[in-house]
C-alpha cells in the first residue's frame, strides 16, 4: 500500500530569522519526549493507535510493531526554534540523527518501518528507508531505489549525517559516507499533503506495510552541508567539528 496522510498532522510553516552553526533540535539526554522539544508527534489512527513511545536512558523509544496498520511518527518545521528554512542552493545544509534501529519488518520491498523525510524550501525532498541489513531511497514512484552497500546493519546507535546540497543529497553514517543520490520531487507524484509541506522534517513509521520501533537518541540542523570526502576541506572538517562538540 502506499503511505497514507497522518489526519491530525498540522505543521505550519513560518519563516524565522536565519540563525549560524548547528543547532539541537532533540536531546535524548534531557530523557524528555519530542514534543517537550517542540516536535509535534502524531498517530494514525488518532485515537486508539497501539504505537507507543517512551522517553528515558538518554533516548526516545517509538514502537509500532504491535498492528502494522498503525503508524506514528515527529514532526519538525521551521516552527522549531532551532530549525531554519531547508534551503538546499548555496551552502545547502546537514541534518544530522542519532539512533539505532531495534526491530523492523515490512511486508512490501518498498516499504520500510521506519522512515526519515525531507521536505526542502522548495519542494525538493528525499524519503529513506530503515531496514535491518539496509537504509535506501524512495523513488518517485515511492519504490526501492538507491541503497546501502550489503553488509550494512541499523541495530546499533549510529550517528548519521544526512547532507543536501544542490539536486544531491549525502549520507554520512558515522562520518563514513554509506549512499547518495538525487533528491525527488515526491510532490508531483503523490496525493498526499505532507508531500507538498516546505521545510519538513519527519522521523518514524508511515506505512502500513511496515513496522518498526527505534530509539532516537540526538538530532542537529547545520546550515551547511558536509561535503563529500573527496572535497573535504579544512572548513568542512571544522563543521564536522561543531557537530562533534555539540553531540559531546
């Protein structure tokens, strides 16, 4: 099936002023849910989902294993206070997430229990898929494209480093770069709204040919993006750098 609209789901999106640097917009150590971090979390179904999440240990805990039919996930706009607009021309921007992958099974090769979605300030996006053994992209037609090398595993904590510049985007998982590719234009092609939301952010399950539960331990916006390793320079490696100190 493809995804479905999470019915309650309201990010509004407002331009706040540009702000340098890496910003948290989720600290697992607080032991705090995302929402008493300015994330909006959402069900589908609204009421009577058996998805659940806990905070504590220095992460948040999302389980929707319990009816694939259900589906949960975060929600971040530029409503948050550290999360600017998504721009992808000029220095483009890195978002960066700390988790590890704890269960997932999927019922279609095109669907995956947990989900990261990036909705740029101009539509522009990229959806990736968490499996046990693979992280990969959604085409446009919302079917299995680019993917991690085999061998690749998600079950332990892992900080990853999602850079989009351009028509691009990078996937850095601890600083080594593991996929890439082009971003989508989902908006065109799919009948649901949240395709069509600027300067989204969106972390968790929205299939219901899938399930999963993850722990979510940090999550940082840099404004700019981390570049290949090839081009790397000393000013790339002192951003690298910001996020280290901030995520130390």
């Amino acid at each position: 099936m493809r995804h479905i609209n999470f019915t309650i789901m309201t990010v509004a999106i407002i331009a706040l002023a540009s702000s340098a640097g890496a910003s948290v917009l989720y600290d697992g150590a607080m032991n705090t849910l995302p929402a008493a971090q300015d994330w909006l979390y959402a069900t589908d179904p609204v009421i009577g989902a058996s998805a659940t999440q806990s905070a504590g240990g220095g992460v948040t805990t999302l389980d929707t294993t319990p009816d694939v039919l259900d589906h949960a996930g975060y929600f971040a706009g530029t409503t948050h206070p550290g999360l600017t607009a998504l721009d992808r021309t000029g220095d483009g921007f890195t978002l960066s997430f700390t988790l590890a992958l704890l269960s997932e099974l999927h019922v279609s090769n095109d669907r995956a229990g947990l989900s990261i979605l990036v909705l740029t300030s101009d539509l522009q996006a990229i959806e990736l898929g968490f499996w046990a053994d693979s992280v990969w992209a959604q085409s446009t037609a919302f079917t299995r494209a680019e993917a991690t090398a085999p061998g690749f595993t998600t079950a332990a904590a892992t900080e990853y480093d999602l850079a989009v510049l351009g028509d691009n985007y990078n996937l850095y998982a601890d600083d080594v770069l593991i996929l890439s590719g082009p971003l989508r234009s989902y908006y065109l092609t799919a009948a649901h709204p949240i395709y069509g939301l600027p300067n989204l952010l969106f972390l968790g399950d929205d299939t219901t040919s899938a399930k999963g539960e993850f722990e979510l331990a940090r999550v940082e916006f840099l404004d700019e993006a981390i570049p290949e390793p090839a081009t790397m320079s000393l000013l790339a490696l002192g951003a690298m750098a910001v996020l280290k100190r901030r995520r130390a």
